[in-house]
C-alpha cells in the first residue's frame, strides 16, 4: 500500500510542476498590470490636464466678462451722470425761456401802450388849431 500512496504522492508532484496554459505567471502579471496601470494613470493624467485647461479658459472667460460688465456699469453710471447734468440744464433754460416769454409780454404790452399814447398825442395836436409850431 505504501507503494500506492507513493504513486498518488508521485504523480501529484508531477502535475503541480505542469504550467497550466490558463495560468499567468505572477512575474508577468506584475509587468501587465504595470502596464495596464501606467497607461491609464497616463490617460488619466491627460484627461485631467485637458479639463484644466479648459476649466482655466472658462475662468479667462468669465474673468473678460466680468471686466466687460465693470466698463458697462461705469458707462451707465456715467450716462446716468450726463443725463442728471443734461435735465438740469433743461430745467434752468425752460424757465429762462419762461422768464423771457414774460418780459417780451410785458415789452410789448408796454410799447402798445406807448404807441397809443403817441396817437393819442398826434391826434390832439393835430385837432388845436395852430397848436404845431
């Protein structure tokens, strides 16, 4: 029997020293991971430098807006500026042109009145008999 047991041990022996076409060597699978592994760390890698940049240019880009809306508001407040001067003035010349309308009412009520005073005085002198002279 012991002869048995030495046949089984035997070709026990002899298979585990039998690669199996299945089977990766450790060694290999190290190097293959490694591989593997680096190549997508590298993918990775140039995914993220992509999506940096790309996040960087979106920064350039709300940056230049913002800059954009900055010049916008001091332009509006500056319009803003220029129209508060500009009712000003209107305001100041409506009411010296109101201010005028008046006095050349006056003037010419005034001059009507002369004008009527002088008629007045034509027509007495004209009716006196020698009274020119």
């Amino acid at each position: 029997m012991s002869e048995a047991r030495s046949e089984a041990t035997g070709s026990e022996v002899a298979r585990s020293d039998v690669a199996k076409p299945d089977m990766v060597k450790p060694e290999m699978a190290k190097s293959e991971m490694g591989r593997a592994d680096s190549a997508a760390v590298e993918a990775a890698s140039t995914r993220l430098a992509r999506a940096l940049a790309a996040l960087e240019e979106a920064v350039e880009r709300r940056r230049e807006l913002e800059r954009g809306r900055g010049a916008l508001a001091d332009q509006v407040h500056t319009i803003g500026l220029d129209r508060a001067r500009l009712a000003d003035a209107l305001d100041r010349e409506a009411a010296r042109a109101e201010r005028l309308d008046t006095v050349n009412r006056e003037v010419a009520d005034r001059l009507d009145q002369a004008i009527a005073t002088v008629r007045t005085v034509l027509a007495g002198a004209a009716e006196t008999p020698g009274g020119a002279g």
